[in-house]
C-alpha cells in the first residue's frame, strides 16, 4: 500500500497523524471543545490520504471541515461550558449585610462588621450612621467598604 504511494502523500499521513495527536492531547489538557474539531478534521483528511487524494484536496477538507464544525458546535458548545463567575474575597461582600461597630460621621471613617470581620467603611452619601445600624455594602474603595444604610420597611 505504502509502497505505491509518492513521498508528499506520505509526508501527508505522517502530518495528519501527528495533528490528531496534538488535537487529542491539546483537548485533553484544555477541555474547551475546540481542537477536537481539528482532530476529527484530520482524521477525515488522514482517510482522503489513504485513498491517494491530491495533498491540495486534503488541505481543503481539512480547513472546510474543521471551519465547519467549529462554527457550528461554537455556540452550543459555549452555552454548555457556560462557567459562573465564583465571587472571591473582597468581590463576595458587594450586596453584602453588616452592622456599623463605629458610628460613620460625615466625612470620616468608622467601621462595619461583615461575614465575621471588621471593616474600615465610609457612607455613601457622606451622612453620619450609627453604631447598630444594618447597612449593605455598595462598594470598595481600597481598603475601605462604601456602605448605605438598609431602610426598614413596615410590613402589614
């Protein structure tokens, strides 16, 4: 089989072969659902090589077929590794309830209790809070919390 075959169509085999193994160990170490396509797509031109094709049709069904199934597995592909954001750290307290442990006086800093901790924090509006007040976190600034205070609301 080989035998009958011109040096480029083995050169050819030899390169398919090696771009499905990187495809396969790329996916593997990746997991994003994109060079598989580049594997599958060589595999096909790896068969087109076996059965003589010209080096210039298997480069075209290579890049047909690997455009092809990239654009149309992206999307859903996408939609299925569709991974959440895991707030961390300081990002978790954003939206966040704490108690002022240190009244805030208008421009100046007091300090507010949240998830455990204490915090350096200022007001939003620049207004005094008092120590006990339920406050949620608005933002960050450095090391500092913006907080607003929670207005209670009467229920009937």
């Amino acid at each position: 089989m080989f035998n009958a075959m011109s040096t480029p169509q083995i050169t050819m085999l030899i390169v398919w072969i090696i771009i499905i193994v990187l495809g396969i160990i790329l996916e593997e170490a990746t997991s994003t659902l994109v060079s598989i396509w580049f594997s599958i797509s060589a595999a096909v031109s790896l068969v087109f090589a076996i059965a003589d094709f010209s080096v210039y049709i298997q480069i075209i069904v290579f890049a047909a077929l690997s455009l092809i199934l990239v654009l149309a597995t992206r999307p859903l592909v996408k939609k299925l590794t569709h991974n959440s954001e895991v707030k961390t750290n300081v990002d978790k307290l954003y939206g966040m309830v704490g108690t002022v442990t240190k009244t805030i006086e208008p421009d100046d800093k007091g300090s507010v209790k949240v998830d455990f901790q204490e915090w350096t924090a200022i007001s939003v509006n620049n207004k005094l809070i008092e120590e006990k007040t339920k406050v949620v976190i608005k933002g960050i600034v450095g090391n500092k919390l913006i907080v607003d205070v929670i207005e209670e609301i009467e229920i009937k």
